[in-house]
C-alpha cells in the first residue's frame, strides 16, 4: 500500500525525479532519431526493467530524422553573415548554397502578395505567434483552482507553439520562390533557437529562422533587394525510433494507460523530461505493488511528439483491437514548469510562479475527481478544460486517447521556453514534482474503481467512431498546396 505520509513518499521522489532528470538532459539533443533521443529510449528501458514492469517493449515508431549539419545565410556583396537555425522539416540546399534577390513581404498575407514577384528570390517575412488567452481557457473550464487569483483575465503570453501565418510558406513555394526566411519577431528573447514546426512533414523549400534581434537588419537589406546566400546543408534519414512499453499487471481485464513523451527539441528538461520524471516515478511505486489494482496500468513513453505526435497515434492504431478496447482510462502528463518572463535584456527570468497548467478531461467523474485532487495537492493556477476548446484534439501528446473515444485526462502546461535551448533544469517546477505524483497516484486509485461505462459517460467521441481531422498545427503540406494551386488555377 502506498506510504501513510505523502510528504516522505513526495520528498524521495522529488530529489530522484530531479536526479533522472538532469541524467536524461545529459543525453544532449533528444529530437527524433538524435543519438540522445535514441539513448533516452535505452535508458527508459532499463527503468522499466528496473522498476519490475512486465512486458516491456520497445515498439518501432517511424520518423524523418531532421539533421541540420551547416547553416549560414549572408548578406550582399561583403557576404555578412547572421546566425541562423534550421526550420524543422525544410528540404536542405545544394552543397553551394543558393544565391538570389531577396524580397520582404511582411507577414506574407494574400494582400503583401499582391503584386510581388517571388519566383527564383528568397523570400523574407515576419512570423507572428499566436497568443494564449486566459480568459479562453477560463471561459471554457469546468474547474479553476487559483487560491492567489494570479491567473490573468487576459492574455498568459505567447503561445509560441503556434506560428499564426506560417501557411504563407505554401503560398511563397507556389510562386516559385527559391528559399524562405523567417524573422521572429514575436519572440520573447533575442537569438534564433527555435524548432517550431515540428509536424514531422518533409517540406520543399531550404528555411531558416532568424532572431528578432537581427530582424531589422535583414528586413532592411530585403527592403533594398540586397542578395542573399543561404546554405543549409543536412540529412534526412528515414529513422525507427519506439515507444517504450511496460505493464504493471492488475488483477481484472481492463486497464488504465499512462503517457509522457520521451523526445525534445533541445536537451530539454522541461519539456519533456519533467514528465518522464513523472512517468518513472509512476511505474517505481506501481510497479513495487503488482496485483494491487484491479486494473493493469499500462506505461507508454512515446516517442515523436516532435513529428506530429506520431508515437501515441501508433500505439492507438498498432492496439486497437488487443490493448484499446480494454483501456478504461488514459492519462498523460507534460512539463512541470516554472513560469518565465522577458527579462528586457534579450532572456527569461523567473517570476517564482508555476506555469499556469491546463487540465484536459471530460465525462464521468474525471473532471470532478481532478478538482478534488489538485486541491488536496495544492496544485494551484490548474485550468479545467473541455479537450476539444482548440480544436479537432487537444494540444497534448495523448490526444489519439481523446480522440479514440477513451476516457482521458492530461495536465499540460505552455511556458515560454519550451521550444528553445534555454528549457534547463532551473526550469522545472521541482517544489511541485512531488504533489503532481501523489495527485496522479490517487487518481489512478480512484479510477480503478470506477466502472468504465461510468467513465466513459458524456464524452464527446465514441470508441467506435469515425477517424478524427487532423488539428491545424499537424495538417499535411498538400492540404495546402492543393488549395493553393486550385485558387491559382
């Protein structure tokens, strides 16, 4: 049974969730197929065992492993150069780079198109980011726990996951343009680490980011129709990567599946180690206890989360007629952060405040069984939120769970850096790791005991429906492209 004393059980496990942590950020860049990628999934592995989970596999998941080798653009004659990095998934010069006119067309809107002659230039323009509303996420909550009422009514800050005009690429590609580079100009801190888009598509145009402290300056020389050289020479390889699988057996026929994501842009610690940290502490304190549920509890470190959240999608369709129909719950969690701020000198500083968390679940007695619990837990500026506010799936990596008709829950959060190099280990909320583990050990223990027909009461999907639409953010290049021909006739 577990401890009388959640406090020592939280301690221990918070100065060991801190330790594998650091230990998985070693590994350095965790990107789909990466050597430290690859090096996490051995060290998951051997958790697994470790731990005494049964059945452990590592089940292929098939991905573009996007490898950039050299990057430089320069500008005019004196060739000046400007740091640079990769768009994810872009195709990669010839090994002399390319040389042609630049152009700026602001955000790359039909209307800054009008006009413009983009066949054969590289095309400058202005990336904006989305923004992420509060007041969005409030007005849809079935929950708000905020006991110090510091959840904005407004605006959180920028929702940097989300590049609101980045179809503007298919447009720039249509019309022949020769590259493409991106100025950041909504970007919280100075410099161009940055990977964002991470659907996983291979795309057919070279694309670079550049830091919005050095916007000014290459929109100016596009302005003057300067020449650019862009070289960005890299590899391809089609990579099987896997999810890391293991049982803890239950007692009954049904299960209840729990999810992290093993793979990062960066070495990145938030994002998601501080939930791997999670997930292993999990399967150490069940996996001590086999046959003490009555339900089996399934551990699913998925890999992809940077190619379109493929490993989840994989798992659901590689199970859904053995593992699927069994599963009476799913539960992910994600990042365990501390929330930032621009500190006006070009990067973050800590406010001292957790990142505001968003909570995703629906039907039965989820949503209230997590009210309960982030209150006994004091897992305070949490956000209960319907899963399908954003979309055709929630913005979290168990979505196929959603989506599959699956009574499901995720606790996520969207802190500034997740998507930069600066995601270090100062990062995670690490006075919180050891009250999100308790809160997910009672959870699971209440869950248990739920039937799944009550579970499963006034979700949106049935298991028997219709495949999902993809969400905006993973949609296939030809979904545009298509249209986009279409209305060039």
């Amino acid at each position: 049974m577990r401890q009388d004393n959640p406090e020592q059980l939280g301690e221990t496990s918070a100065r060991e969730m801190l330790h594998w942590i650091e230990e998985i950020v070693k590994f350095g860049v965790r990107r789909p197929g990466y050597p430290g990628n690859l090096a996490t999934e051995e060290y998951l592995f051997e958790r697994f065992s470790e731990f005494g989970l049964l059945d452990i596999e590592k089940e292929p998941v098939p991905t573009n492993c996007w490898k950039p080798e050299r990057l430089t653009l320069a500008i005019g004659e004196a060739r000046d150069t400007i740091p640079c990095i990769g768009i994810p998934y872009t195709r990669w010069t010839p090994l002399e780079g390319i040389e042609a006119e630049s152009v700026y067309v602001g955000e790359g809107k039909p209307e800054d198109l009008e006009g413009v002659h983009l066949e054969g230039k590289i095309v400058i323009f202005d990336a904006r980011f989305g923004e992420l509303s509060a007041a969005m996420l409030k007005q849809g909550a079935s929950d708000v726990y905020d006991p110090d009422q510091n959840i904005p009514d407004g605006p959180l800050h920028a929702a940097n996951w989300l590049i609101t005009n980045f179809t503007s690429y298919y447009h720039f590609q249509v019309q022949g343009a020769a590259a493409v580079v991106g100025l950041l100009v909504d970007s919280p801190i100075d410099g161009c680490s940055y990977y964002v888009p991470y659907d996983g598509y291979l795309k057919d145009l070279p694309a670079v980011w550049i830091g919005r402290d050095r916007a000014n300056e290459v929109r100016e020389a596009a302005q003057s129709k300067s020449m650019f050289h862009l070289t960005a020479i890299g590899k391809t390889p089609r990579m099987e990567t896997h999810n890391i699988v293991g049982v803890v057996p239950g007692e009954g026929e049904e299960a209840i599946l729990l999810t992290s994501h093993h793979d990062g842009p960066f070495a990145s610690a938030v994002e998601d180690g501080s939930g791997l940290a999670v997930l292993l502490a999990l399967a150490r304190h069940f996996g001590a206890l086999p046959g003490e549920l009555e339900r089996s509890l399934i551990f699913v470190a998925s890999s992809g989360h940077f190619h379109g959240g493929i490993g989840n999608r994989v798992f659901v369709d590689r199970h859904k007629k053995d593992w699927l129909p069994k599963i009476a719950a799913a539960l992910g969690v994600e990042h365990i952060a501390n929330e930032v701020e621009e500190d006006g000198k070009g990067g973050y500083r800590l406010t001292g405040l957790p990142e505001t968390r968003a909570i995703f679940t629906e039907g039965g007695p989820l949503p209230e069984l997590i009210a309960e619990g982030v209150r006994k837990w004091n897992l305070d500026r949490s956000i209960t939120v319907p899963p399908y506010l954003f979309g055709p799936e929630p913005p979290c990596d168990s979505a196929p769970y959603f989506t599959a008709g699956i009574p499901s829950s995720c606790l996520i959060s969207g802190p500034l850096y997740l998507f930069d190099e600066f995601d270090t280990i100062d990062k995670v909320r690490s006075e919180d790791l050891e009250n999100v583990l308790s809160f997910y050990i009672e959870l699971i223990e209440k869950i248990d005991k739920v039937p799944m027909e009550e579970l499963e009461r006034d979700l949106t999907r049935g298991r028997n429906d219709p495949p999902a639409d993809p969400p905006h953010w993973f949609l296939p290049p030809e979904f545009f492209l298509k249209s986009l021909r279409e209305a060039k006739g």
